[in-house]
C-alpha cells in the first residue's frame, strides 16, 4: 500500500471514528434511561424526588412538601438471580394539614422492599417478587402511622423498543405499634408506561394509588414526567419535573387538585441483568 493511500485509509477511519462516537454515547445514554424505567433493573440509583401537593386537609388548607429518598441496590445472588432493594424514605414538610395543629417537618415512615428478580427475561417479562416493610420512622406524630407492616411485593413488565409497561404492587397489614393508633391494611398499585427517544429523552405516565381497606377509601395520583438523562463528568444524572393530578382522595384529609414533582437521579450501573 502507497504512503498516500495509507495516509487516506487512516484518515476516513479516524474521520468515521469521530462521527461514531456521540451515536455510541447517544445509544448508552437511551439503554441507561431504559434502565431507570425498570424497577428491578442491575443497576444502582439514588433518586431524590421533591414532591408538592396542596389542599390537603377537612378547610382543603394544608399543603405539604416532600423529599423521597429512594436508593435502589441490586445484588447478585447467583448466575441467575438478583437481590433488588428499594427504600423509600420521605423528608416531609408540612402545614396545616389537620386544623389548629400547625406545622410538622422531619422524617416520615419508611418503606423497605425487596425483590427477588430472574437476571434474565422471562419470555419477554422482567418481574420480580418479595416481602414489603413499613417502618415507623417518623420522627413526629402527625409525619408517622407509628405502626410497624409487612406484606408481599412484586413487579412485572415488558421493555419493547423505547416502551416500557408494567406495574408495581404491594400489600401491607400492620402488626405492631402504638395501640392508640389506627390499623394499615392497604394495597398500593403503581401501573407505568413510559417512552425514552434516543436522545433520552423519557416521558412517563403512571398512578401511585393506594386503597385503604379499613377505612375503604382510595387515594388515586395520576402522575406525568418528563426526565433527560445527562453526563456531569462521567457521572450518568437524570433531571426531571413533571405534574399530578389527584383524580380521588379521603374526602377529610387527601389532597386536592393538581400537584407538582422533581427528580434528581445518580445513576452508577453495574453489571447483572
């Protein structure tokens, strides 16, 4: 080969090397912002997510903000199977929520899942299952159940081109705690749909319902998202806001109308899945 044509060969390489590489970037950023719509996906995550609802109360005054502290943390148990453990831990600020009682600011009840989830797909379904804990965190009165609960997890959904679909689900029964406070029993169901581009770009839609047995009332958000996953110094962050309607809550004490929400996601992936 002449040095001339060389020269050429290696500059066309280097050349097509250059405008391959945002499309690699391009395609890790989608596959990681498919991942973060995956409940039980092998990768860690630790989102914050700000929370605004207002009308809350008998006098629809009480208004209420608040911080999840969400870790999610897979572990490999084995060539087939995944750990995934899921916290939600609420920084709660609120007012007026209950007439005459005034303010309230601290940490609220914990929930702690965990889901045993197959590292491969089952006939194109990802789920995962396991026990669910509520633990009475609160560091006030009105911020906590002050009863400890437990009962079943599980999730299911179906990742196809850019959608994701599927649904989350727990039931809690308590079991202890202080006596003068009233029983849980109560199912929360989490159905998602979302949709990431290749710019990830994703927009989702989902409800955070939860239907309270003893009391046989429902409390039903319908929540929209809009989230953009970017790189700060190699560090994957998803930045996102969106809204909420509540389309049924506790006639005394839900909130009322329309909402607002944030997220402030770290990603670190790992291997698994």
């Amino acid at each position: 080969m002449s040095i001339d044509r060389y020269c050429r060969t290696v500059s066309l390489m280097g050349i097509f090397c250059l405008l391959a590489q945002p499309t690699a970037h391009a395609n890790d950023a989608e596959e990681l912002a498919k991942k973060l719509s995956n409940p039980v996906a092998a990768m860690i995550s630790v989102p914050f997510q700000y929370n605004y609802d207002r009308g809350i109360g008998p006098l629809d005054e009480g208004h209420k903000s608040y911080v999840n502290i969400q870790p999610v943390i897979p572990i490999s148990l084995d060539a087939d199977w995944n750990l995934i453990s899921r916290t939600i831990l609420p920084i709660v600020d609120q007012h007026d929520v209950i007439p005459l009682a005034g303010d309230q600011f601290g940490l609220g009840d914990t929930t702690q899942s965990f889901f045993f989830s197959p590292k491969q797909p089952t006939n194109g379904i990802i789920w995962g299952v396991g026990p669910v804990i509520l633990l009475p965190t609160g560091t006030e009165k009105l911020l906590s159940s002050e009863k400890w609960a437990a009962g079943p997890t599980a999730v299911a959904l179906t990742q196809q081109g850019p959608w994701t679909i599927g649904i989350l689900a727990n039931h809690v029964w308590s079991f202890a705690g202080e006596e003068d406070r009233a029983d849980i029993n109560s199912t929360f169901l989490q159905p998602f749909i979302s949709y990431t581009t290749k710019d990830a770009w994703t927009f989702t839609l989902n409800s955070e319902s939860t239907y309270n047995w003893v009391d046989d009332e429902w409390s039903v958000p319908i929540n929209f998202l809009v989230t953009k996953l970017i790189k700060i110094d190699h560090q994957p962050i998803s930045l996102g806001a969106g809204v909420r309607y509540w389309a049924d809550t506790p006639e005394d004490s839900g909130p009322e109308g329309w909402g607002a929400r944030a997220v402030l996601t770290f990603l670190f992936p790992t291997g698994g899945q």
